[in-house]
C-alpha cells in the first residue's frame, strides 16, 4: 500500500516543514515521488520553478517551465518514442550540412549535394532553375531559321495559301496543297480597278487571266504592276502587236503599261492572258507575255519591267482613263 500511495501523488509544493521523524519521512518521499513522476497530473502544479518538469496527463504531453516561470513550453509526447523527434541519423546530418541554395539531391549513402536544373542547348530554356524562388520551370524554345526547337505543325489552309513562315509544312499537306494558287476574282468596272495586292514576295509566275472584260470605248486596255509602295508608270518595255482576220498587223512599243488591247470596239470582250515571269529576283525584273483575243482580233507582245522593289500589286485601266468598264472578270494565279 505504501507503494501504491506513493505512485499516486505526484505533485508537491516542495516545501518540507517542520515534522516529527515518521511525518518528515512521509513528506519526504512525497517530494522524492514527485520528482521521480516529473510533477505528473491532470492539472498543472499548484507550485512551479523555472525549468520545472510537468507530465500532463490530460493532455499526454510532457512540458518544462520556461526560465521565467511564467508559462510550459511543450516538449513532446509521452506515449511516443523519443518523444515524436526524429531519432538522430547521418542522412539528417549531412542535409543538415548544406549551405547554399538549390535542389537538394542524396548522391549516396549519408551523403547530400545541392543541384540545379540547367539546359544542354538553346533548345530548352530554364527559369529557376535551383527552386530557390518557385518550381522549376522548363519550355521549348521556338525553332528558327537559325535555331533548332519546337515548331508548330501549319494547317491544311496555311499551307495551301503559303504566306506563313513560322510554322512547318508535313509531307501529306505539302502534297494536296495546289502548286498554283489561285487569288480572289475581281469585277472588271469603273475606270481602273485593282486586280491584286499582296503578291506573295516568293511568287516567281503570275498569271492574269481575263473573261469577258469590256469597255464603253475604244481605248486601249491596259495593265500595270509595282511594289507595295504602288504601281509604275514607267519602263515598260518591249512589243505588241494586234493581228485581226483582214489580215493587219499592228505594231505597238510598249511604255507606260502592258497592252491587253490595241483598240478594240467598245462592244468587244476580252478574253486571254498576260503571264508575268520572274527574269532577276535581285532586280525585280519580270518579262511578260500577251495573250488576249476580242472581237476578231489577236493581240500578242513580249514586253519586261523592272520594279522597286517585290511585285505586290496590280491593277487595271484604260489608256489615258479614257473609258469605263461594263462587264467582265480578272483574277490572278501564282506560282
């Protein structure tokens, strides 16, 4: 019983008064059992000291006071071994180690490094790469001309119009795409109409193509081109001559502009062609050939122009702006 009485007080003022031999021994053991049981119970100790232990059985947490006694500071759980620390351990150890910043990497056994994520090649670029600041990072970076890298696969439509020069052209695509393009058909009307702008810089054959095309005159019908500053009025060079079923032939030196008729009626329609061919890419120099026939009257010439700058643009009139266009169509291919 003496056992049992002892085990169950432990908490104590620790204050031993003044007793008779049997009474001081009693106190005295109760002092001693609560030290040996850390101050253990349901509520906190009546009377506390500095660095004072309390096993907190309400709780399950063993405290110690803090060095001004004035609050427990939690040291850990009694039912869990080592309190619910981790054990010491040399892995521990040597993180415990590092001194830089970055990824943490266990090389071998008992052993960490710090890493940090880095590219081989400008293929891939890296953005916080050792973690410090966020995750890591990683993206493709864009292919050029100059640069291996990702790049985007272009769809049947950009394919087939061949303005785009960023993304990249499969096999399949490149074979349904047509090798002649063909642009927007333009209403032949008013004085002098546009026919094109924005010729693709790599077209190396353009063809326009004439259906039905009529004035209210007799003035010659007439086609210029230029750059994308606009077009010339000058340097056409070369002839053109008309044969009609009389026979005559009529001869025309070509200046101002290319000539798709030489004096048809006004109630003529032109039919025909006139094919514009790359002859010096570094000059901008195209040869063109004429092809158109109205009424009962062939027209054919041979006549070159070197621009400014790329061909971009073309558009259609009369000699002088002489005449309106009533009827007809013009669009152009290229190549």
């Amino acid at each position: 019983m003496e056992g049992v009485g002892r085990c169950a007080i432990s908490q104590h003022d620790y204050n031993l008064a003044n007793a008779t031999g049997a009474s001081f021994r009693a106190d005295a053991n109760l002092v001693l059992g609560a030290i040996a049981g850390n101050n253990s119970g349901a509520t906190t100790p009546a009377t506390t000291f500095s660095y004072q232990w309390w096993a907190d059985t309400t709780t399950g947490l063993l405290k110690i006071r803090n060095a001004a006694n004035s609050a427990w500071v939690t040291v850990g759980t009694l039912a869990t071994a080592n309190f619910g620390f981790q054990v010491q351990d040399a892995d521990l150890d040597a993180l415990a180690a590092l001194g830089s910043t970055g990824i943490a990497v266990r090389s071998a056994a008992d052993t960490w490094v710090q890493r940090t994520i880095a590219v081989g090649s400008a293929k891939l670029t890296v953005v916080n790469g050792d973690g410090v600041a966020g995750n890591p990072t990683l993206d493709a970076a864009a292919a050029s001309e100059t640069q291996a890298g990702a790049i985007e696969i272009s769809t049947q439509a950009e394919a087939d119009a061949g303005t785009d020069d960023v993304r990249a052209v499969t096999a399949l695509k490149l074979r349904t795409t047509p090798k002649i393009l063909l642009g927007t058909e333009v209403a032949a009307s008013g004085t002098g109409f546009s026919v094109a702008t924005g010729i693709p810089s790599w077209a190396r054959r353009v063809t326009v193509n004439f259906i039905g095309v009529s004035t209210n005159g007799t003035a010659k019908i007439v086609c210029r081109i230029g750059p994308s500053g606009g077009v010339e009025t000058s340097g056409y060079t070369g002839q053109c001559l008309s044969i009609d079923t009389t026979p005559t032939v009529n001869n025309f030196a070509a200046s101002a502009w290319f000539p798709i008729t030489l004096g048809a009626a006004a109630v003529d329609t032109v039919i025909g062609k006139l094919v514009l061919d790359m002859e010096d890419a570094a000059a901008n120099t195209w040869n063109a050939t004429i092809q158109t026939q109205y009424g009962t009257t062939i027209c054919l010439g041979c006549i070159h122009k070197s621009l400014a700058g790329a061909l971009s643009q073309i558009d259609m009139g009369t000699d002088g702006g002489a005449n309106t266009f009533d009827s007809g169509s013009v669009n152009i291919s290229y190549e």
